[in-house]
C-alpha cells in the first residue's frame, strides 16, 4: 500500500495518493487503481532450472469523465485510456491488458462515463523486475 504521494517521472502532473478511510467527493476526470490480485508463486525458470520468487498482479483501472457536452466525456476517457494503456502496457511497465476496455455510464450518475481497463503481469521477488504474464 501506498504511504505517501508519489510523482510519476513519466508523467511530472500525476500524483498517487493512499487509500481514504472515507472516500472524498469525486472531481472528474478521474482515475483510479484497484489490486485485483496479488499472488506469490514459486516457479521453475525454463532457461536454467532455477527456481524464480513470483508475485502474480493484477490490477483494475477505472477512467472517468463527466459529460458537459455531446462528446467532452467520451474524448476525454478514450484519451485517458489510452495514455495509461501506453504506460502500463509500454518497455516501461510491460503489463498485460487482459480484456477489452469496457465504456458505460455510471449507474449511480448517468452524466459520468466510465471505462474499466484490466492489467496483469509478474513480478520477480528477487531482482525486482515486473514481467508480462499470458492470460
């Protein structure tokens, strides 16, 4: 769990900030990040034979945007989606979109459009290098 903000280098305006004990109003646009799962595994190295400290993850990210005109909310989540798609699938971070983003409004206020993005990779316990994982 995150203890404190943190800045992105690839993205110097983008803050994380911990988990709220009482979620605050929303603004949009927003994104957020949700462990939908978090595994450690022993595996075998094809290589050499080694045996490799895993931790299978995988996260869910919600993208949402208010719509103030016709198209404002679905640009604006597309675009969003596509930034972090870039991020997390890229050299950097090199995770695993596991399903088609899925876009709808949000139930509980219709003007918010949301898009749900689902990521997966491994990460090495011991060299601490995030790896792609095949769904």
């Amino acid at each position: 769990m995150l203890t404190g903000e943190i800045i992105l280098l690839d993205y110097s305006d983008t803050i994380i900030k911990p988990a709220y004990d009482e979620l605050p109003k929303a603004s949009y646009p927003l994104i957020t990040v949700q462990e939908i799962e978090n595994v450690e595994n022993t595996r075998f190295s094809d290589n050499v034979g080694t045996i490799e400290h895993v931790s299978n993850n995988g996260y869910q990210i919600d993208i949402m945007s208010r719509r103030r005109k016709e198209f404002e909310a679905t640009e604006s989540v597309l675009f969003m989606r596509s930034v972090v798609n870039d991020l997390l699938g890229g050299p950097r971070y090199k995770m695993t979109r596991i399903d088609n983003p899925l876009t709808q409004p949000l139930s509980e206020d219709r003007t918010v459009l949301r898009a749900i993005a689902r990521y997966i990779c491994s990460i090495d316990l011991d060299e601490n290098t995030i790896y792609k994982r095949n769904y």
